[in-house]
C-alpha cells in the first residue's frame, strides 16, 4: 500500500517563494537604482538598419565609445586582455559624452565626468591603413567611416541590447535612410554601472506603444 | 445517479406511497415541496459558482489584455510589482488550495504556474531594463527557482520543469556558446536527481538521465576531428559507456534483492534508461559506411585523437570504470547473498555479464584495424541485446523493457533493410537466419507465458 506523502511546511514553501521575489526584485532593484540615481549621458550610436527595430526582440547597439584607441587613452604600457574589467572615465561633450581615458584603476571623476564600468571584448594593436573602396559594404552609404585606431580596444559596457516589442517600431519603418543614428541617454550610477534610460531620434524619444 | 435523477426517483417513490397507503395525500405534498425547495437551492448554488468562476476567468483575461495594451506605457516599477504580485498570488493560491485537500489538483496547478511565471518574471524584468546577460543564465535561475519549489512544495510538476530547464541551459551553452559546462553533470547528478528521486518522479529523473550522456557526445563531438563518421562513432561508444553505467549502477543498488531491473514503483529509472542508451550505442556502432568509409579510417583518426585528448580520456574513462565499479559491486553482492541463502535477483549475473561484454567490444572496437568487424560485431551484439531485453521484461514483468525491445527491433530491422553495408544476399541471409531464430524463441516464450499465466494468481508470486 503506497504511503501518504508528507504534506509540505507552509514556512519552508513561503520561505522559497520569498528567495524568488527577492531574486526579481535584486534583478530590477539594481537597475532601478542606477536609473534613479545615475548621472545621464548622452552617448552616439554607430548606425543602426531601421529594420532592425521593427523585427522585434533584441536589437544590438554599438557606441562611438564602444571602440577606442588604447594608444592614446590608457596609461603607457597597460595591457588588457579579453574579457578584463575596466573603467573608462567619460566627460561631457557637446552633445555627446566622450571618453576621455581608459584604465584598471578606478579614477577619480572631476566635474562633468563619470567613471563608468566595462569589460574588454578585444585589443588588438593594428598598423594604420588606408580605407579601401572595397572595404566599405555596398549599403552603406555617406561618409567613409574614420580609420581604425593603432590600438583598438573594444568594451561593452552592458548597454548594448535594447529591446524592442515585435511588430512595433512603425514610426521608423517609413524612414528613407538606410540606416538611423540613434542617441542613447544612459544612466550611470556611483558604482559605475550603466542603464539604458531612453533612445533618442532626432532628439526625440523612441516609444514603442 | 444525477441529482436531477434523484429527484425524479423520490418524486416516483413519493406518488407510489400515496397510491399505496403508505402516506397521506397532504404529507405526499409537504414531502414534494420540501425536496423540491432543496433542488432549487442546489442548482442556484451551482449557477452562482459556475457564474462567479466565468467572471474570474473574464476578469483574469480583461486584466492580461489591459497589461498587455499598456505594457509600454506603465511606470517599470509597476510592471515589476505586477509581475511580482502574480507570481506570488499563483504560488500562495496554489499552496493553500492543495494543503486544504480540498482542491489538490487545482493547487498544484497553481504552485507550476507560479514556478512558469518566476520564469516569465526573469525575462520579462531582463526587457523592461533592456539587460545584456548570457541568456542562458536565465534558464539557469529559472531551473534553480523551479527545483527550490520542487523541493520545497512537494511539486513534481516543477521537478519535471527544473530537470527540463537544466537540460535546455547546457543545450544553449554547449551549442550557442561552446562551452563545456562542466557544472551541468554535477547538478543533473547532485540536485537535479534527488530531487526527482525524492518526489518519486521517473520523468523528472529520465530529463536528468537522458541529459548527462547527451551533454557529453556534444562535448565530445566539438572537440573531436569532426566528421560524420567520427562523430557517429563517438556518439555511440559515449552512449554505451553511460548506458553500462546506468545499468551497472542499478545492479549495485538491487543485485541482492528482487527485481533490479524494475525496481521500486515511482523510482529513478536506472535500469530502463541504462537499456535504452545501451541498446542506442549499439545500434549507432552498427553502421559499416560502405561508400565513404568501407574498410577505412574511422578508429584510424579517432584513436589517436582520443589517445592525445587528456579531457575526452578523463570523460569516457570515469564513465566506463563507474560502470566496472557497479558490476564489481553487483557481483560481490550477488554472490554473498547467494551463499548466504539470501534473496537474490538471479537476472543479476547474466545481466552484469552483458554490460561487461558491451564495455569490453565498446573499448576493443575503438582501435585501429576494427572497422573492418565493428559493423558485423555490433549487429550480432545488437541482436542479441535486443533478444535479452525483451527476455530479461518478460523475466522481471516489467513492460517497458519489453516495449523497448521491440521497438530496437524494429528500427534495426528498418535500417538494416535499408543499409547498404550488406549486399542484397547477405541482408537475406541475415533476416532469414535472424528470423528462424526467433521463431524458436518465440516458442519458448510462448511455453513459458504459459506457464507464467497459470501461476499469476499464485499469492506466493512476488509482484
């Protein structure tokens, strides 16, 4: 004959599912903090195919300051290898921020600037070149893009995803450009953490209704 | 009877009474009336619940519409709240209905609903802030909110989901990412397992199972040379190498004692899944590649690989001496009870000697010079194993076995009628022979089904 099972602890159960609120509300509570309390920047995206936003679902973003030149923003002699953590001091600009130095130390923000967090994709240290007609892909019109730097660092600073509800995004369906360049304004906390807080077009937001 | 039959019964009953004396008219009425009165009220009582559960049904899906309408336009931290709100209104309705014993089913209904919305909850906080992370991880976190549910509410519908969820994560790192992810074994194994053995769930464990030997042919494959026939070849010594291990393991846990290859009811399948990935391994080591690889190089370019490979060697070979380590035991077992007089599984032994013999042309065919005999040995072994499963089902009355079985059989017999190894004579041969062969099997079953029949109503026959 099977046995009854023991029915299970209210205390216990209400314990688990409080651990599970709690994992939801550290998951929106840090980013809410940064978002509330976080100096706003104005950062430039690299462009973006205006039908990636309609697709739905995540659209990546790439910053101006996604790629910089080690050369010239770190202190002489730094290395940095895939995946290391490090601070990049960003100072206001007119009207995007611009980095201004890339170190493993945190650094001392002065008036209009902030120390924000990121991690290293790549560094790769590349001997100037020429831009090739060849090189530039067919659909991208306008100017050619700038020559990459001697020494190309790549970040992410966790900014780089912006969602997008699927089927929505008409008001950038009907653009004639090929591509869009949207602003980002960017929360950063005093931990250095970053938030998306709104995308910019034509310095009007982007909403998604 | 229905209620609406009931009374139509007593109103039946009633008018015969008065027709037979047995009650006046006036009491025949006042009976009526008050039965009556007490219909009316039951059936009110049902049009309210049945209207008040329709409500909450439209309130439930008017509310989900309106969030989802709105979704953009509400504040983030009240779409947090609302997620929140749902996934705890879920969880504490689902326990309290099911501790009630009133509505069990009901509630566990609603404690699964809440571990789905926990999950919904990651994704949907990861959208409203537009969070970068791996995504896997948030399976990981949904797995570990569903097994810390399971564990804590008793759910066996969430032991099922976190076992799912944990296997879907190492799917995603291993493929999109190529990782190795070494934890997922250790958690399959360490929390994934107890937990669906404590709940006495043989679906939550079969995810686990089924999953560790899956995990490591993907490691193994993406770190091997890398063409079809290597990769086959990998997928089924890996395959064997767990299933005789899951075999080996269930014969450590039951050789003393009755039934090691059913064992308890509602337990950790070892035995039928140790079959099923023993007999898949076998049946993908079957395959001769006539056209590409015919007496070619496929151990040729694997064995030195593996030879140079320290992690694939470490993989395969804690694999196969957990397996020899469960045959020892089962064997040392399986003799003391045997000369203590002890009950003992007599299926054990022949059983044992099996995964043995797997273990052993699993490791003699991987070297060089066996390409040649692997396919013709390992459709002999096949065919025999599949004659030993069903025999070892009918032996210990366990159906899936036998359902197991029949169902190798019938794909080997579907493959090899299609396999180009074998030319047209030797597959004839080969099914002629096979068939007779049967045949007297199949009698000898027959005759002792028979026999089986006759004594299944005897009390002394171990269920």
């Amino acid at each position: 004959m099977a046995t009854a099972r023991p029915a299970p602890r209210r205390a216990t159960f209400y314990l688990a599912v409080a651990l599970q609120a709690l994992f939801l509300l550290t998951m929106a509570g840090f980013h809410l903090f940064t978002l509330r309390t976080g100096e706003r920047v104005l950062l430039k995206t690299q462009p973006v195919d205006p039908r990636d936003l309609f697709r739905g679902d995540y659209v990546r973003l790439s910053y101006e300051i996604s790629e910089l030149d080690a050369a010239k923003l770190a202190p002489p002699g730094a290395s940095f290898q895939r995946g290391d953590a490090v601070w990049v001091l960003l100072e206001r600009g007119q009207p995007h921020w611009q980095a201004v130095r890339v170190s493993t130390e945190r650094p001392v923000p002065a008036a209009d600037q902030v120390a924000v967090r990121a991690r290293v994709r790549y560094h790769h240290t590349l001997a100037p070149r020429e831009e090739r007609p060849a090189d530039r892909a067919p659909d991208r019109p306008g100017p050619p893009p700038p020559p990459r730097p001697a020494a190309a660092l790549g970040l992410a600073y966790g900014i780089e995803s912006f969602f997008v509800p699927e089927g929505q995004g008409r008001a950038l369906e009907n653009r004639p450009d090929r591509r869009i360049n949207l602003e980002v304004e960017a929360a950063v906390d005093r931990f250095g953490n970053a938030a998306i807080a709104r995308v910019l077009l034509d310095g009007q937001e982007v909403r998604f209704e | 009877m229905t209620a609406a039959g009931q009374q139509r019964w007593l109103e039946a009953e009633i008018a015969a009474w008065e027709a037979e004396g047995l009650i006046s008219g006036e009491q025949a009425r006042a009976l009526l009336a008050r039965y009556r009165a007490r219909r009316d009220a039951g059936q009110h009582g049902r049009l309210v619940g049945t209207l008040a559960v329709l409500g909450a049904v439209l309130v439930g899906v008017g509310v989900i519409l309106f969030f989802a309408a709105n979704w953009e336009r509400i504040p983030k931290f009240v779409r947090v709240a609302a997620i929140l709100a749902a996934m705890t209104a879920s969880y504490a309705g689902g326990f309290e209905l099911s501790a009630g014993r009133r509505y069990p089913r009901a509630g566990r209904a609603l404690i699964l609903l809440g571990a789905l919305l926990f999950g919904a909850g990651i994704w949907l906080i990861a959208q409203i802030f537009h969070l970068e992370a791996h995504y896997p991880n948030g399976l990981l976190y949904w797995a570990g909110g569903a097994l810390l549910t399971a564990l804590a509410a008793r759910s066996t519908p969430a032991a099922i989901l976190g076992a799912v969820l944990l296997g879907a994560w190492t799917l995603f790192e291993q493929a999109d990412f190529g990782r190795p992810n070494l934890a997922y074994p250790a958690l399959a194994a360490l929390v994934a397992l107890p937990i669906a053995h404590r709940q006495r769930s043989p679906v939550a464990a079969a995810f686990s199972l089924a999953g560790m030997p899956i995990w490591a042919a993907a490691n193994l494959l993406r770190w091997s040379p890398g063409d079809e026939e290597t990769g086959m070849l990998l997928a089924g010594v890996t395959a064997l190498c767990f299933g005789c291990a899951y075999l080996a393991l269930a014969l450590w846990r039951g050789a003393a004692t009755a039934s090691a290859l059913t064992g308890p009811r509602g337990a950790v399948p070892w035995p039928l899944a140790g079959a099923t990935f023993a007999l898949a391994g076998a049946y993908l080591l079957t395959f001769g590649w006539r056209e590409t690889r015919w007496m070619g190089n496929v151990t040729a370019d694997l064995w030195p690989w593996l030879r140079a490979s320290a992690p694939a060697l470490l993989l395969l070979g804690t694999v196969a001496a957990i397996a020899v380590t469960g045959l020892a035991v089962a064997h040392v077992r399986f003799w003391r009870a045997r000369s203590a007089g002890e009950a003992h599984d007599a299926t054990a032994p022949w059983l044992a000697g099996a995964v043995a013999l797997l273990l052993l042309s699993a490791a003699a065919l991987l070297f060089p010079g066996a390409d040649a005999y692997r396919p013709i040995a390992f459709n002999l072994i096949l065919f025999l194993a599949v004659i030993g499963t069903v025999a070892a089902g009918y032996r210990s009355r366990a159906a899936g076995w036998i359902n197991l079985g029949l169902l190798v059989f019938a794909v080997d017999v579907v493959t090899r009628y299609f396999d180009l190894f074998w030319s047209l004579l030797d597959r004839s041969a080969f099914f002629i022979g096979a068939g007779l062969l049967l045949l007297v099997a199949g009698g000898l079953l027959e005759r002792g089904r028979r026999r089986l029949l006759a004594g299944l109503n005897d009390p002394g026959v171990e269920t």
